[in-house]
C-alpha cells in the first residue's frame, strides 16, 4: 500500500544525472508518505452519525416501555390511596328454622310494641281526665270562694231592697247602691223572686199559704226577701208567700 523510496548507493556516484545533488544531500532523512485510498460512502456516514446519535436519543421502543410503566405505578398508587374494593358479600341461605326463629321473635317484638301502644293510650286517656278534673275542681274551689264573699254581703243587700221600698234610696246613697249592685253582678250575682212568679220549690221558700181565685197555679203572691243565684248554683232561696188556686 505504501512506496518506500530506495536508499542511493553511496558507492555509485555520477551514475544519474544529477548524481552530485544527490550525493550532496545524502546526509538528510528520506519523507514517508501515507496513503489511504479507502472511499467514505453516504450509506456510511449515515450509519456513523446514527450510532454517534444512539448514545443521546433513546429508542422508540424504550420510551414506550418506560410510558407504560409510569402509568403502571400511577394505577397502583390510586387504588392504594383509595383502599381496598368493597364486595358485597353472598347472602347466606336461612334454613327453615332460623326463618321460624325470626318469625317468633318478629311476633314477640310486635306484640310488645302493642303492648305498650295501648299503656301509651291508656296513660294519656288517664292524663287528659286528671286535667279536666284539676279544671273542674278549680272553678269549683273559685266558685266556692266567691259565693262566701257574696253570701257575707247579702244582707247588705236586703238592707237595700227594704231601703228600695220605702224610697229612702235617692240621690248619693241611691247611686253607690246601683254601682255596688252592678259590681257584685260582674261577679255572677243574680237575684230571683218577683212577685206573680210560680212557685218552684228548688227555688222559692214558703213562709206563708193562702188560697185566691186569681190564680190558676201555685203562685208567689209576696216576696219578703229575694233569692240569689251565683251562675247555677242556688246562692239563697227567696223567701215567698204562696197562693194556691180555690
């Protein structure tokens, strides 16, 4: 692949032309010249700049691989952050004895609760009739109360009615009677007995009888002293005369 040049013979002088040159520089050193006749081809440098390339780009199919496993671990990490799968469990089968078992004790159950539903009743039967009777004991006991403070003031009112007839009641004195009346009505005060009245003895006291053709029925003919009623309850019966018809 290389051509040496011969070495000249020292011995041989003036055989070549030039032959003295020659001998004059016999002293240096012959050049060596390399020569590489080896062609770069395309196709080569292609595949150089390729392999060159492969040590900074990765192949297509390591990137894919890698893409498949991240999104592996990604899927791993979410189910483990969201816990285990919930499976519903197979329903057991229930022989027959466990459902009778359930049957009687589901009885049993129902007629407790029926049970005490109808104490629950009871009980509030019972309450809602302590009330009533707490409500009627109540104005009983308020009724009784007023009648005691009314009934110690009729004789103020009889003193009245007598001053009434003989019409001493006038002026001042007439006018506190009419207010004093009025008051101890807002109370439930009601007088009964008027002259002409039919005799009811639930009512009416008769201190005296006699008999008239000008009635038609037992009838008050005299009222000495009027009657007081506090609502239905009998205050004080009136005392009265009485005609019976001839």
């Amino acid at each position: 692949m290389t051509d040496k040049p011969r070495a000249a013979d020292p011995d041989s002088t003036g055989s070549a032309p030039g032959g003295s040159a020659s001998a004059g520089k016999s002293g240096e050193e012959p050049r060596v010249v390399i020569r590489d006749k080896r062609k770069i081809t395309e196709t080569a440098g292609a595949d150089a700049a390729a392999a060159d390339a492969g040590t900074d780009v990765p192949a297509e199919g390591l990137v894919e691989e890698a893409e498949v496993v991240v999104d592996e671990i990604q899927v791993e990490a979410a189910e483990a952050e969201a816990g285990p799968p919930v499976v519903d469990a197979p329903a057991e089968p229930v022989d027959a004895a466990a459902a009778t078992s359930l049957g009687a004790e589901l009885e049993a159950l129902r007629a407790d609760l029926d049970e005490r539903t109808r104490d629950l009743q009871r009980v509030s039967a019972e309450y809602a009739n302590y009330r009533k009777r707490v409500d009627r004991d109540r104005g009983l006991v308020t009724e009784q109360a007023t009648g005691a403070v009314l009934a110690a003031l009729l004789p103020i009112l009889d003193d009245l009615d007598r001053a009434r007839e003989h019409g001493d009641l006038v002026g001042p004195f007439g006018a506190v009677a009419d207010q004093l009346t009025t008051a101890l009505g807002k109370f439930g005060l009601t007088p009964f007995g008027e002259k002409g009245d039919p005799f009811d003895p639930t009512l009416h006291e008769a201190v005296a009888h006699q008999t008239s053709a000008d009635v038609t029925e037992p009838t008050c003919v005299q009222v000495m002293r009027r009657g007081y009623q506090i609502g239905e309850r009998l205050l004080r019966p009136a005392l009265v005369a009485v005609a019976d018809p001839e």
